[in-house]
C-alpha cells in the first residue's frame, strides 16, 4: 500500500531527519576528542595502553617535579656555601696577648679621662653663675672623650665628684681583692721584674702553673691563704702592657749560655796572652798607676788596631 504525504509532513519528516544526523555527528564528535571518566569496577577489564600511558604521564611530572625541587635545594646549598665562606679559627698565643695589651691600655686611658673630668668638674662647680667658663658635666665629658679617645659618662663623672671621689680611677666591678692596693702594686712589678729576667736571659716562659705556684708562695709568706691561680691570672691581664708577645731568638740564646763566668775569664786571658805575645803591650807593674787594666799598650800600638 502506498502513502502519498502532503507538503507539511513531507518538510517535517526532512526536519527531523537533519537533526537526528547532526546527534549522531556530535557524539561521534565528543567520542573522538573528549575522554570522559568512568567509575571501573573491579571485574571490568582494564585497557593495557592506556593504563600504560597514564603511569607513564605520572612518573614523567613526578620526575620533573623531583628535578625542580633538587635544582632548588641545589640552589639554597650554593647560596649557604657562598654565604658562609668565613671560617671561625681559634686565635693564636701570640693574638690573645695582644688583645689584652689593647684592652689594658684602654682602661689606662679610661683611668686618666676620668680623673681629668672629675677635675674639671669640681673645678667649674666651684665657679659663680654666668662665668665664662662655667661648664656642664656633659660637656665636659664630651671633651675629654674627644681628647682621650675614651667612653666616660658625664653622669658617672658628676656622682663621682658628688661622693667626693675627684682625681681618682674608676671603681672595679665585682668583689674586691684581698690584698691591700700597695701590696698588689709591690707583687705586680715583681712579677713584671722576674718576667723581664726570663726574657732577658732568653730562658723559657714560665708556664700559668708554674707562676701561680711562685706567685702564691710570695703572698702566702705574708700570711695569706693562697692556692689557685685567680691571682696569677689578675697580674698576667693587669701586666700585658708591658710586655710583647712573639718568638724566641735562638741566636740570642745561645750567645747567652756561652757567656758563663769561665768563658768570659778565657777570652780575656786568651786576649792578654795574645797582646803580649805579638809585643802590641806588656803587663802593667806597680808603676802604671795611671793606667787602668791589666796590661799597658807600648807607644803607637793602639792607632794599629
């Protein structure tokens, strides 16, 4: 049987069939370029390439990710290494001596700034209102630090002056010593007296041990009670000043042991014998008393040396 279809239902059969050929098109379409997700069960069959492939994406980012952060940390340990290029070394015998000899002749500067300050101050107090040179603590100090070189504080100076303590050096912190001032300073020069003998006969510097141990035995003849090395140690750093610190001359040394009471009889015995022999002098008698020695140059010997 045959249909004959008018007009209208024949242009909308057309509509219909376009718009079911343009779905079919758009799914191909998302089939092909877009990857849905989809849950998988643990029975469904897995795609080998694809599961290969995506292993395969995330090793690749895991390793670029682990390059990055060792290029970072390879960075920061340059960056630590160029930073820390000082190495902290431990000073030498030679530069701790130094270093208290610097400190010591501050505190003497320290000393003498402030005993000038004090002066200047009471100096001024004593001075009428609207003097000319009538001055402040403060200015005062500052001036004597610019010309010392010193820290003196202008409130110190002025509690100084106050307590009646003018021309006098700065009070020490911490516990006084145990020894009168006059006996510290006696024990002080002997220690820098028997220091200078060592140097002099080029003898080897006395170890600390071996300077406590003279150093108490001095002090406890007195009558004090000694046995460390505090004492010792206060003298080494209130000392190091006067002395300065390097290595031992050992031509200097040796020329000192030789010069011993027999070596020193020989060479001038040897140089008496020598004189007479070759007839350059002759033994002094009882009637050279002008002369001074033991021998007498003959007339004209002396202008052939």
């Amino acid at each position: 049987m045959e249909h004959t279809l008018t007009a209208p239902e024949d242009s909308i059969l057309a509509t219909t069939n376009s718009s079911a050929s343009e779905r079919t098109n758009d799914a191909g379409t998302n089939e092909n370029g877009v990857v849905t997700p989809r849950r998988l069960d643990a029975d469904s069959p897995v795609n080998d390439e694809t599961s290969t492939s995506v292993s395969e994406t995330s090793t690749a980012r895991q390793c670029g990710s682990n390059r990055n952060t060792a290029t970072t940390e390879g960075n920061e340990s340059l960056s630590v290494k160029e930073v820390n290029t000082s190495k902290k070394r431990r000073r030498t015998s030679t530069q701790v001596q130094q270093d208290k000899a610097k400190k010591q002749k501050q505190l003497d500067i320290e000393k003498q700034a402030m005993k000038l300050a004090t002066t200047r101050i009471q100096r001024t107090r004593s001075y009428p209102k609207g003097h000319r040179e009538k001055k402040s603590a403060l200015t005062i100090c500052q001036e004597m630090n610019k010309l010392c070189g010193s820290t003196v504080s202008s409130k110190t100076a002025a509690a100084y002056v106050t307590k009646g303590l003018v021309n006098c050096s700065p009070q020490k912190r911490g516990p006084t010593c145990a020894l009168p001032k006059k006996t510290l300073e006696a024990l002080k020069w002997s220690y820098v007296a028997f220091l200078k003998l060592e140097q002099a006969n080029c003898q080897m510097q006395s170890t600390l041990k071996q300077l406590s141990l003279r150093v108490n035995a001095c002090v406890n003849k007195a009558g004090f009670q000694k046995t460390r090395d505090d004492l010792t140690r206060r003298l080494r750093n209130e000392t190091a000043n006067l002395f300065v610190a390097g290595k031992a001359n050992t031509i200097e040394h040796r020329r000192v042991e030789w010069t011993t009471n027999y070596n020193l009889n020989l060479w001038f015995s040897t140089w008496k014998e020598t004189l007479i022999k070759l007839g350059f002098a002759r033994e002094k008698t009882d009637a050279d008393k002008d002369v001074s020695g033991e021998v007498v140059f003959l007339p004209g010997q002396t202008a052939r040396f």
